[in-house]
C-alpha cells in the first residue's frame, strides 16, 4: 500500500487533467514572451489576484526572491517576522544574493506582525542606518501553524506600509488556503499588497510552479531579475499548463482539505501521549506535540509511523506538522489516526542496554 503522506502538501501529484493540459500545451520560448501558455496563466492568475501582470516563477522561493529584489537595492532593509517563510526557510536568499539586510519582528501566533512595532522598526534618515524599504507578510502563516491573516489586518498593514513609504510584499504561498478559510476571495487579501507570491504546487497539486503578481512595472523589473537568477525559462507552457488547471479545478476543494484536517485533528486530540496546538488546525495543517510523559523524541515516533505506513513531518525536537492535500481522503485519515494510537499506545520502547 502507497504511504499517507502528511509531511506537505507539496507531494501532491498532478491530477490526470493536468497530465493531459501538460502533454497538449501550445508552447513557445517563454524568455522571448512567446510561450502562450505561460502567457495566459500569468494574466490568470493576475486577474484573480486583482494585479496588472503576473510572472511565472519555478518556485516560491525564487516569486519571494524576485519580489524583493524588484523592491530593494543592496544594503536596504525589509522588515519581517522572524517565524516568516522567507526568513527561515529560503536559505538566506535575500542577503546572500540581494544583499537585503532584515529586521526581524516577533510573528504573533496569529501569524501577524504587531503595526506598532513594525511602524517603530523603521529607520530614521541617518547615514548609520540601512534605508527601509519593504515589509513581508505570509498568509496562511506556515511556522503559526496555516493560520489566515485577515482582510482587515492585511489592508491595515497596507495602510501602514504606504504612509511610511514602504512597499507590502505578501507571502502567500498558501492565499488560496487563507480565502478558503475565511470565505473571501484571494484578491481581497491580495488587494493592499504591492506584489503577491502564492504556489501551484502545493494544495493546488501542480507539479511545478508559482506566480508573482503586482503592477506591470513592477513584473517588468521582476522579470529582469528572475532571468539573472537563472529562473528564465523556455517552453514552460509544459509546466504552466498544469497550473491553469490547478486554478480551474483545485481551488475550490481546498476547503476539503480544511474540513479533513479538523477532523484528523478531533480524532488524534483523543490520543494520550499527543498534544495539539492550541487551535489547530486553522487550514490545511495540524501542529502536534508529544506530551511530557512521553520522553522519546518526535524523530523516534515519526520512524515508528513510517514503518506503518505514515508519513508526518518533525518540526522540532518533539513537536510534529501533518498537512492535508487532494492526496488525503477520509481513509487516508483514519488510518492515519489508527497508526498514532497503535505508535503512541506500543508504549515507550525499552533503551536497549550497551553492554551485550
Ligand atoms: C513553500 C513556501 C514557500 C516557498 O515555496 P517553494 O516553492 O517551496 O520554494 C514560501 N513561503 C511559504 C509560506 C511556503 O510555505
């Protein structure tokens, strides 16, 4: 039997309509703006965005790297929170290739970043001080466990941002999570940002892919800086056409994924031994943690899963992240279910002694 894979929802497959998109795809050089396919995905996802344009990107983390650059010169400062994706996660991109100097704010556990603190970050005019110039959110949050930031709160630090002069980047790799979860559309939650970045590939199942979306000079400057990262692409209407797909199919399933992940969340609050995050999940993710009495580490219990059949992500010495995608239906989660009480209840195994 395949594995449950809970780790992210980045393992997703290409669903067989994407299959067929991919393998019919008019296509053409994308570097020369000739790929149709690529063409028309951008416009798309512009357009639910509310955004002029849209660039295609191989990876999230290269939309955020772009986007940042396309906002900073070196030695500028963007202002984020120290739980973000982009600071965490991104292998340092924006110092080690942009030369973007951060400021890390405390995330809320809302995922949110609190205005005061952002507004008092910002640097005064003086020759010892970088020049700010950007602040980042991410929406869902994924280190604050796939909670949605809000319209109101996202509009409010748009208003902040631009009073100061900054520019907002959103970081939604999961966007189309976050209008799920609160019943908005994407734009909505888009609309203050200056540029958005969200992902093809994850609950979207897409192979490959995301966009970066913002006004047409701003693309135009982000395109320039995605050639330079290597991220210029040829006949990638092979890969765009999977994501027109996943905008026309696979957004509107997201909240089963939620609705999934609630219920694996009641069932696995049940287990002794398991303690969930107060208020997961809020989308598509579940944070877990091993409860005192139990001295193993999550590394030694995520093993014991996989030798029955489940995959979990460790996300900290004792802590685990299970992810819902188009790859988990309701069996999926009992089964998931049965092999954490079958795990957690075998007991702690003996420390087997050195002498032999
Ligand atoms: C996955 C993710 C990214 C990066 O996407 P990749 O395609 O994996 O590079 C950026 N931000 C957040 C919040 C993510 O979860």
């Amino acid at each position: 039997m395949m594995p449950i894979d809970l780790r992210s929802d980045t393992v997703t497959q290409p669903t067989p309509a994407m299959r067929r998109a991919m393998a019919e795809a008019p296509v053409g050089d994308d570097v020369y703006g000739e790929d149709p396919t690529v063409n028309r995905l951008q416009q798309m996802a512009a357009g639910l965005l509310g955004k002029e344009a849209g660039l295609f990107a191989p990876s999230g983390t290269m939309g955020n790297l772009a986007a940042v650059l396309a906002h900073c010169q070196r030695g500028d400062e963007v202002i984020l929170g120290h739980l973000s994706h982009t600071y965490l996660f991104e292998a340092g991109g924006i110092s080690a290739l942009g030369g973007v100097h951060s400021c890390q704010i405390p995330n809320r556990a809302d995922g949110t970043l609190d205005l005061e603190q952002v507004r008092s970050a910002v640097r005064p005019d003086d020759v010892h001080h970088p020049v700010t110039r950007l602040v980042c959110l991410e929406n869902t949050h994924n280190r604050c466990g796939g909670v949605a930031l809000s319209v109101d709160y996202t509009r409010a630090a748009g208003e902040l941002a631009h009073s100061l002069g900054l520019s907002l980047h959103l970081d939604g790799a999961r966007l189309f999570n976050a209008a799920a979860a609160l019943g908005v559309p994407a734009r909505s939650l888009a609309e203050p940002a200056d540029s958005v970045t969200f992902c093809l590939s994850k609950g979207l199942s897409a192979p490959v892919g995301s966009v970066l979306c913002g006004s047409e000079a701003f693309i135009r400057k982000a395109l320039r800086i995605r050639k330079m990262l290597g991220g210029g692409m040829r006949q990638a209407g092979v890969l765009a056409a999977a994501g027109i797909v996943a905008l026309e199919t696979m957004v509107e399933r997201l909240a089963e994924d939620h609705r999934r992940a609630a219920r694996l969340a009641a069932q696995l609050g049940s287990i002794p031994g398991l303690q969930l995050d107060p208020g997961s999940p809020h989308t598509n993710m579940i944070f877990a943690g091993l409860a005192p009495e139990r001295p193993e580490d999550a590394a030694a219990v995520a093993g014991r899963l996989k030798a029955a059949g489940v995959l979990v992500g460790v996300v900290g010495a004792r802590r685990f992240r299970l992810v819902t995608h188009a790859g988990i239906d309701d069996g999926a989660v009992d089964r998931a279910v049965q092999a954490f009480r079958q795990v957690l209840a075998a007991g702690i195994p003996a420390v087997s002694s050195s002498v032999t």
